[in-house]
C-alpha cells in the first residue's frame, strides 16, 4: 500500500513539474513577479499578450519587408506611480529571439501608432501591439519576460 501511494505521488510530481510544452513556468510569486498563461507581472507592469501573427513577406501589414514578421497584441497595466507608456512596459519585460535577439519593429495597428506611447497611469490598461523581423521561417520564437535582469519564464510560438 506504501509502495502505491508513493508510486502515485511520484507520479503526480513528474506530471506537475511538466507543465505545458514550450512554457518555463517559474514560482516566484512569494514576490509577485510571474510569466504564466500569457501573462508577465513585475512590480511595476503587467503585461498580457493576447494575440500572436506570423506576417509573411508581401502579404498585408508586411508588404515591403524582406522577412516575415511577428506581432504580439497585448495589454499594459501600470502598477505604479511612474509614468509608463505600452512600448516601455513591452521592452520592460519582454525580448524576443530565435537564434539570436529579435529587431523590433514598430506598432502594428494603425490605433496602436497614436497610443504607443501615450501615459499609462497606476491601475489603467491600453492595449497596443509590437512588431519583430523574423530571422528564418523555421526557427520558433521564444519570448522571454524578465524582471530587471532576471528571467522569470520563456514561452516559445512556432513560425509555421
């Protein structure tokens, strides 16, 4: 009965330390900084992607590019009294790379040029999104949120 029990614990451990594919999901909320569910929390942002898109050359938004593109849609939230903008609360937290860091474009959405960088005050939310130049068509990408200069959890969207 022993063996059981304890063969069912192990069981449930490794199933839980395996999370969901292609997400590092860190426990660091005794501080309350994360990156869960789409999710990146410091002390200062929130910032939640809510969309994804892999632009191909020519196609709308990507025209004139001579790479694919990504666009990460996303919600910033201030959590204090600084004054922060969408773009500073994105590059606050999030980089993104595939064999090497991720160029940044602009805002995708034509709204998002006229609020990227407007004030964000404490406990408001605009929404915005961000561009980057993909480096191959096969590679994925991984997003990576930190917290100053430590890591607090990797995602990665695939290209194809």
């Amino acid at each position: 009965m022993k063996r059981l029990l304890f063969l069912l614990m192990a069981t449930l451990l490794v199933l839980t330390a395996c999370g969901k594919a292609g997400e590092k999901e860190e426990d660091t909320s005794n501080d309350g900084t994360y990156f869960k569910d789409d999710v990146a929390q410091t002390e200062t942002v929130k910032v939640k992607v809510t969309d994804t898109k892999i632009i191909p050359i020519g196609e709308e938004g990507n025209e004139g590019g001579k790479q694919p593109i990504i666009v990460f849609w996303y919600e910033a939230t201030n959590l204090s009294d600084e004054g922060i903008n969408p773009v500073t609360a994105w590059s606050s937290v999030f980089s993104a790379e595939q064999e090497d860091e991720l160029q940044v474009g602009g805002a995708f959405d034509e709204d998002h040029f006229k609020t990227q960088f407007e004030e964000i005050q404490k406990d408001e939310t605009l929404e915005s999104s961000i561009t980057y130049t993909l480096e191959n068509s096969e590679t994925p990408v991984s997003l990576i949120a930190k917290d100053n200069d430590s890591e607090i959890g990797e995602k990665e969207y695939k290209v194809k």
